[in-house]
C-alpha cells in the first residue's frame, strides 16, 4: 500500500522535533516542540487509522488535538503570572 | 488505474510530508526561540494540516461501505479544523508568555514590545 511511505517523513519530522523537545535550552522551547509533533502525531494517527481501518485511532486524534492546546494555553498562563486559573 | 482524487490525494501528501521536514529542520536550527516560532508553523500548518485534507480526499476511495468512508472523511475534515483554529490562539500566548518571562532574544535586531513594555 503505497500510503505506508508517507509515514516516513511525518515519523522523520517527529523525531527531529523530539531532539529540540530534549535539547531546548528554554521551557517554551520544549512547549513547542511538544506541540509541533503532537499536531503531526493527529495527521499519523489518522493516516493509520484509513491504512489498518482502525476508526478508534480518529477518536484518539480528536482528543490528542483538544488536549494540547488545552496544555499550551496552560503552560503560557503558568509562564506569564506564575499562576493558574484567575 | 489510478483516478484523479487518489492522485491528488498523493500530491497533498508528499507536499505534507516536505513541509513538515522542512519545519522540523528549521525548528532543530534556527537560533533563538522566537525566530523557531516560524518553523513551528511551517511544520505545523504545512506537515498537519494539508495531509489530513489529502487523507479526507484519499478515504473516499478506500474499498469499505459508504458509512466508514463518510466517518473517516468528516473525521479528518473535524481534527484540521480543529488544528487551524486553535494552533494560532497557542502560538500567540506562548510567544507573549516567554517574552513575559525573560526568554533572551539573542541577535536581537529589533524588539518593539520590549520598548513599548517598559
């Protein structure tokens, strides 16, 4: 099937984003590169759910989309007053 | 015989894939934090974005009854939408929150909120 070869560079791109997330000197730095990949990661969940036709994998993007932009806007109220939830 | 939403399908795919190499590299890069902003957009709009528009046209052809393929295409459709709309509102308050909070601009050239802040 000729939609398992476009896994390779998402997978590639993934890993790169993986060394910033390690290597960040900076929290925000890590932040992003958290939530670059976890977007990525909804488009290879979806590519794999239409290549095995396991339609459980698209409920599992949906809520990995929701909670990390819940978890960005979490962590930039944490940096910005060092507190959450006023 | 290949039809016309296949191929299409494929070329949003590898446009898909080259975008979010390309956005991986400048994010592993580029020198200081808000100039890997750029990138992270590249990889996320270009690398996310476009392939799950291809996979929505690509799943209309997938050999299954009319009702898988209608749930993995509005799927699709849902999880981009729901990446463009809510990935710029991130950006924006992780770029404001780490120049809040001290992150170094490091060759810095110009920095107007910096002068308007203080």
């Amino acid at each position: 099937m000729m939609l398992a070869y476009f896994a390779i560079p998402l997978v590639a791109a993934i890993l790169m984003l993986m060394y910033r997330a390690v290597a960040g000197p900076t929290i925000p730095d890590r932040v992003l590169a958290i939530d670059a990949s976890t977007s990525l990661l909804c488009a290879l969940m979806v590519l794999f759910a239409i290549m095995y036709g396991v339609y459980l994998l698209l409920v599992v993007a949906v809520a990995l989309a929701l909670l990390s932009y819940i978890g960005t806007l979490v962590l930039a109220k944490y940096l910005e007053g060092r507190s959450v939830g006023e | 015989m290949i039809g016309i939403a296949t191929l299409l399908a494929y070329a949003l795919l590898a446009i898909g894939g080259f975008c979010a190499v390309v956005g991986a590299i400048g994010l592993m890069r580029f020198p200081n934090y808000f100039v890997r902003l750029h990138a992270a957009t590249v990889a996320v709009i270009g690398g996310s974005v476009i392939p799950l528009l291809g996979l929505a046209i690509y799943s209309l052809s997938i050999p299954a009854g009319w009702d898988e393929r209608a749930l993995y295409f509005s799927n699709a459709l849902i999880i981009a939408a729901l990446i463009v709309l809510t990935s710029p509102v991130g950006t924006h308050a992780m770029a404001r929150a780490a120049h809040r909070a001290g992150v170094p601009v490091e060759p810095k050239v110009c920095d107007k909120l910096e002068e308007a802040s203080r």
